[in-house]
C-alpha cells in the first residue's frame, strides 16, 4: 500500500540524528526571523538568494513541526480537507478501527463511501476529536472538585 504524500517524510519512521539536527538548527533561523525579519533563502532552480517573510501563523506551524522533528517524533501532516481510511482516521484518533467503525455507524463522526469504503474527512476526525477532549477535561475538572470536597 502506497502512503498518501502527507504521509510520506516521517509518518512511518522516526527522525534520524542528522534529521533531528537539521530541523533544531532550521526551528533556531526560522525562531531569530519570527518577528516578520526577512529570511534569505537560495532557490535552487534558479541558483540565486531569495527573500521571504514568514507570517506570524506560518513562523508558528513551522516552529511546532520543527521542535517535533528535532525531539526525534514521528511527524504526519493532514491537510484539513484529506478523505482519511478508516485506519488512517482511527490512528489519528488513537483508536482500534472497529472502535471508530462503531462511532460511523452510529452516526458519532460523519463519512461517505467511495465504492464499499469509508472515507472521513480530516476535519471531522479533527472536530470530533476536540469535542472528545474538551469533554474528558470538564469531567476531569468536575472528578478533581469533588475530591476537593472530601478533604
């Protein structure tokens, strides 16, 4: 089976020392350069220095994806709109796939069929996902105050 493009560069390893390395020295530039600086790059096809301006919300992704590649975690991007498998969806949400199987079918997480398959949009698994854990931290909250009230 073929890895979507997404899923390619660290999805099913982990990072290397040299990738590590690399992506702690690329998370240091693009860090300095934050604050809307211009960064120099060379482009390759045309051999010659670029300048770009990372936007405060570009500077951000790229700094979260690089401190996970350097601290040597396994890194799978998603864009937002992808039809996910239902393995793919159920790894995301650290699942079995027939727990996630159960979830479509009762209606928990919309999907589609393509052919006999279920296909989940990444934005759904992601929305479902949030709901879940907003909704294990209030329970959470409520547990700890009433053990407050014990003591």
């Amino acid at each position: 089976m073929t890895l979507p493009a997404f899923a390619e560069p660290f999805g099913e390893r982990l990072p290397t020392p040299a990738d590590r390395q690399s992506a702690d020295q690329l998370r240091r530039i693009i860090a300095a350069h934050a604050s809307g600086d211009t960064l120099k790059v060379f482009d390759e096809q045309t051999r010659k220095p670029v300048d770009i301006v990372l936007t405060p919300d570009t500077s951000a992704l790229l700094l979260d994806l690089l401190r996970h590649i350097s601290s040597g975690h396994a890194v799978t991007l998603v864009p937002i709109r992808e039809l996910l498998t239902t393995q793919q969806a159920a790894d995301l949400l650290n699942v079995s796939r027939p727990y996630l199987i159960g979830l479509l079918d009762k209606g928990v997480i919309p999907h589609s069929f393509t052919g006999r398959h279920r296909r989940i949009r990444a934005e759904d698994v992601f929305a479902y996902k949030a709901s879940r854990d907003a909704s294990r931290a209030r329970e959470l909250s409520a547990m700890a105050a009433g053990d407050a009230d014990l003591l």
